[in-house]
C-alpha cells in the first residue's frame, strides 16, 4: 500500500535528514498541493504520496509536485472503473515515469515487478532492487507472521504482516541505502515503526489472533492477505468484505477472490456484502455487518485464527467486538 511505503520510506529517511511527508491520505489534486505548501526552508527531502483513480491524474500531480525521484508501488488492480480497466491503470500509474524521465530524474524499480523493470526499461537513472542482479538485493525473512529483511548479514524485522510488505520494506531500505545512512540507522527506524492505521496488524482476543485490514482492499491485496492468512498454525475462518470502485469487472474478480479462498482449505469463509453474496449464495454470505453481528451472537467463531479484510466502505471493524 502506499501509505505504508510513505510512512516507511518517511521515518527511514528523517534518521538524516528534516522530511516532510503527506499527512494521512491527502494524496490526490488537493492533498498534494496542501502538502507542498506545508514545505518548510528547513526541510530537506518531502515524501509526497499520490494516488489517482483516472487518467491523467498523476501527470497533474507531477507537475504540482515536480519529483526529483519517484517510485510506484505496484500496478494493482484498484480503481479499475475510472482508469478503464488493468491497462488503463498501468497507463496511467506510468504518468510518473514518463515525467521523471522527460526531466531526467531518478526513478526507484522494484525489479520483481515485471512491468516496473519492463517499462523503466534502459534509463541510466534508477535506483534498483531486488534481483541479484539490482544495486541493492534483499532477502525477505518470517518471524511470527511479521515480515522482514535480510542485507547482507543484518535482519531487520518489521511490525508488519503479509509478505506484500516485504516490497514496502524493501523500497524504504534501498532509499535509504542510496542516501547513505548506514543500516543500523535504517534498522532501527523499520523496527520502532508501528503502523498508524488498520492495514494488517495483528490483534491477539483471548485465545484468537485477529489479522485486521479493514481499511482497504483490492483484488491484488485480497490475494495477497488471502495467501498469507493460509500460513498461519490452527484453525481459521476469513470474514471478507466487499471491495468497491471495480467497474464492470467487479463479479468477476469477487468469483475469482471466492474460488481462490475455496481452494485453500479455510475452517470457514464468511462474506459481507452484497457483491459477494451474488458470487456466493451461502448461509455465510451476509449483506452488511448488521446482518453478520446477529450471525455472530447467536453462532460464535471457534477458529483460532480469524482474517477481516474489506474496503473502507463495508465497516468491518464494528464487528470486532463481537468476536
């Protein structure tokens, strides 16, 4: 997610130097410029975070921002409505490279990422990571569901699940790498990161582990949370929520979300919303939260462990109580 790659690349770099970075999600055509006019004299590097749901958002962006280095966290598939489809995100996400490279800055590859390397292609300036071949490689390593990093010989352990974040971890650390702090300074700052919002963090209930992202979801995100909750030890039961803003695409990529839960072996699967509850006609399937919070009185979850993943939207926080 981009907010945590801002949040993490922010406290790596502020280990230096004065940064300002965007507060909160102010990431788009009104975020940005109130984050520029919060820049200081004494700040000496901004991390501006910008998010677009259509064409030519990022193109605008870049020229209210005018970045000197830039990085896309990924392609996913978010916003596919008002970007027309997949391809049309991958245009439009490329708004910031083709930017950086008309004005020849440097640009940040996370080369696992096919389409990163693919269309950042021969430019000279760029900062990579990733294969063994990038200036910087990284080895992702697993403690008790929290993700972290092996460079060279030092391990750096963040407070974050999910291997997705070991990209977001990843970028932070080559970013800092390249400013030349040394890698006890950027260890410390990922292992005393706490992330600020409900983006995977992992909540102990009595007996239960509770994986809370009840902040946003896509179906890239929803795999990805999906594949990581499999490998969690004991029973366990995902409640997952609707994910909004896909477009025509939108019962096609929740049936794939089903038939991938299904094959994995879940104790239970619960849905809310009603875009699954179209892709899944079961008991399990609930409209809202309302409907599951009466579910949950009468029939408790037994499972040991229990995934909550949905938009924004869907509110599926209301239902931890209940738990």
């Amino acid at each position: 997610g981009k907010t945590t790659t801002k949040e993490l690349i922010s406290i790596v770099l502020s280990k230096k130097f004065n940064v300002q970075f965007t507060f909160g999600n102010l990431n788009n055509h009104i975020g940005v410029p109130l984050t520029i006019l919060s820049i200081r004299n004494s700040h000496q590097i901004a991390v501006v975070e910008m998010g677009a749901n259509h064409q030519k958002e990022i193109e605008l962006l870049c020229k209210i921002a005018k970045p000197s280095l830039g990085y896309i966290t990924n392609f996913g598939k978010a916003h596919l409505e008002g970007f027309g489809g997949y391809e049309g995100v991958i245009k439009g996400k490329s708004e910031l490279y083709n930017y950086l490279i008309n004005n020849n800055q440097t640009i940040l590859v996370n080369e696992n990422d096919k389409i990163q390397k693919e269309k950042t292609g021969e430019y000279p300036s760029k900062i990579t990571f990733g294969l063994s071949t990038s200036n910087y490689q990284f080895e992702p390593i697993f403690k008790d569901h929290f993700v972290g990093i092996k460079y060279n010989e030092t391990e750096i352990f963040s407070n974050l699940t999910g291997k997705y974040n070991y990209d977001n971890i990843s970028a932070a650390v080559a970013l800092g790498l390249h400013f030349n702090l040394n890698i006890e300074d950027i260890k410390l700052a990922i292992e005393n990161y706490i992330p600020s919002n409900m983006r995977s963090q992992i909540q102990k209930k009595g007996e239960k582990t509770l994986v809370l992202d009840t902040y946003n979801a896509n179906p890239s995100s929803m795999l990805v949370s999906l594949e990581n909750f499999k490998t969690f030890e004991g029973s366990k039961t995902i409640i997952i929520g609707d994910m909004l803003e896909l477009g025509e695409e939108s019962l096609q990529e929740h049936q794939t979300i089903i038939d991938f839960a299904k094959s994995c072996n879940f104790d239970e699967i619960i849905t809310v919303g009603p875009h699954f509850k179209s892709v899944y006609p079961s008991v399990n399937a609930f409209l809202n939260t309302s409907e599951l919070i009466e579910r949950l009185q009468l029939m408790p979850i037994k499972e040991d462990n229990i995934l909550l993943k949905a938009s924004r939207g869907i509110a599926l926080e209301k239902i931890i109580e209940f738990l």
